[in-house]
C-alpha cells in the first residue's frame, strides 16, 4: 500500500521531478549512510563487511523508511530549486565576504573571456576555421564584460537573457513570462525539458559536492576508498559541466522563441506592430519599461492606438458577393 501511494504520488509529481528531484538526494543519502557505516565499523574489520553487514541490518522497515525519506525529502527542498540554481550560477549574498569572493571570481571568468576572444583573432588570422567555430561558440556563453558574472553556468544562463530579446529592445526576463503563453507546445515542451536538464544537474552537481566534501575526512585514513570520494568530486564536476551545456541548449531555444514568436505577443497585446527593426525596438524597449513598472509611471509611447484583430477581422466587408 505505502509503495503504491508513492508511485502514486510519483505519477501526479511527473517523472521528471521524480528523476531530477528524487535521485540526487537519494544518493546523497544512501552514501551518508554508506558512510555511517564506515565509520562505525571495527579497526581490523572489512570495509565491504562492515558495509554488507549494515544493509541487512536495515530490514524492510529500514528500507521503506529509506525511500521514504528520499521522497519526502526531494518534495520539502523542492520549493528551494530556484535557490540551488542561483547559487551555481554566483548569487552567494550581501556580506563582506562574499562580495570580494564574486568579485575575485568575476575577475577570472572576465580573463577567462578575454583570453578565448584573443585566441579566436589569431585563430581568424590563421584561418582554422575549425578553432575559430569552436572559440565562437565558447563566447557566447559570454555576456558583454560589465554583466560578467563568477560562473560559467551564471553567464551562460545571463548570455541566454542578454541575447534573446534584446536583440529586439524587449526585456527577456520581462517579457518572457508573456511570451511563454503564446509559445506552440512543442517549444514549451522543449523549454520545460531543458529547465529540468539544467535544475536536475544542478541538484545532482550540489548533492555529489557534498558527498564528496563529507567523505573526504571519513575515507582518508582507508587507502583505495579514497576513490570513491574523489568519483563523487569528479562526477559532480562533470555534472556541472553537463549543465551548463544543457543551459547553453536552452539559450538557443530561448533566442529562436523571440525570433518567431515575439510578434505573437505584440498581437496578443493588441499593440499595433513596427513597420520596421527600428521602430520594433523604440517600442519594445517601452514596452519593457511599461511591464517593468507596477504602478503604471512608465506609460506605452504615446500615440499608440490598440490594435483589436478580431474586430478589424469582423468589421471586413464580405467580399464573396454573397
């Protein structure tokens, strides 16, 4: 009964929350477990007994509760996804402390920019179009410098925003919200999938970082043991990188929804549109300020008549002859 209320429970979740969200703190806590039982086990005694023997301690009551507690505890931090994001991407608080590590960190990633943009010019000079394409695409997980910041995964997601609708004078972060309603469900679909790729390797990059930081003192004294927590460094560094090409992928899908749908969200706004790219962008950069403003003090540019389609339509002479 208990399991198949939590596959229940699963099914309403969706299964991409169950995998993204159950697994990586599912193995966070069968490693502190793993790890328990290390630490417990005798000064002469196997590591893989020791191991061994705690598993069938734990019984069935054991195991439920295990995979309970996984479940349960996947859904309470569920809320905190967006934080867990923001803390790879380099939004660490407003202390002292922290200020001077982004900033140092910042530094690296503005160097680090620097250095690719200079090896793609001499690689243009030497015409390797092949060095050059792959230079290309590493900027562009580059923002311009002033919007650096101390992660790679910060600045693709920020090159992402910055590149998107403001080719267009729009706000991406503004106006995305609006946009995503017009969107076809296959580009929804896609946006979803994607925000699970990047929110799954960021949860699993965080929960392998902390099995690997807590098995460091435990293991240290066991020779090849030390293995298995410098796997789960290594693991979680590599899904770290897998997220940022998963955020990458998102910052195309994100550049293609404004560059075929961003008219759609004119219309549904009954804003007349531009006759031109200029005067798109004279518009979309008020229309920015206007959804930017809650109370209204950053007014659409005045003129601006409300285009209603649907009356315009009805309001057709029949031309048929009927």
């Amino acid at each position: 009964m208990m399991f198949s209320g939590l596959a229940a429970g699963a099914k309403a979740i969706g299964l991409r929350f169950t995998i993204s969200g159950i697994l990586p703190f599912a193995l966070l806590g069968w490693f502190a477990f793993g790890l328990a039982s290390v630490e417990n086990a005798g000064p002469k005694e196997s590591l893989l007994k020791a191991l061994n023997t705690s598993l069938h301690s734990l019984g069935p009551a054991g195991w439920a509760l295990m995979i309970v507690g996984s479940f349960v505890f996947a859904v309470i931090t569920q809320p905190f996804q967006i934080a867990v994001v923001r803390l790879l991407e380099g939004y660490w608080g407003a202390s002292v402390a922290s200020d001077h590590l982004r900033a140092i960190c910042a530094e690296f990633q503005r160097r680090r920019r620097h250095y690719l943009h200079t090896r793609r010019t001499f690689a243009a000079t030497r015409k390797s179009k092949h060095v050059t394409a792959y230079l290309t695409r590493q900027l562009e997980r580059y923002p311009d410098p002033e919007h650096i910041l101390p992660t790679l995964l910060g600045n693709t997601l920020r090159a992402g925003e910055r590149s998107a609708g403001e080719r267009y004078g729009l706000d991406t972060v503004r106006s995305w919200s609006r946009l995503y309603y017009e969107l076809p469900d296959i580009f929804r679909c896609d946006v979803a999938d994607l925000h699970a790729e990047v929110d799954g390797g960021a949860r699993l990059a965080i929960a392998l970082g902390i099995a690997g930081v807590g098995g460091l003192p435990v293991l240290l004294p066991h020779g090849w043991w030390n293995l298995v927590w410098l796997s789960a460094m290594a693991l979680s560094w590599i899904s770290y990188r897998g997220t940022i090409t998963a955020a990458s992928n998102l910052r195309v899908v994100l550049a293609s929804a404004f560059d075929l749908y961003r008219f759609n969200l004119l219309t549904a706004l009954h804003i007349p549109l531009p006759d031109d790219h200029a005067q798109e962008r004279v518009q979309n950069d008020q229309l920015s300020k206007f959804l930017a403003s809650p109370d209204g003090k950053s007014p659409l540019p005045p003129g601006i008549k409300y285009y209603h389609p649907e009356l315009a339509q009805c309001s057709t002479p029949d031309q048929s002859g009927d």
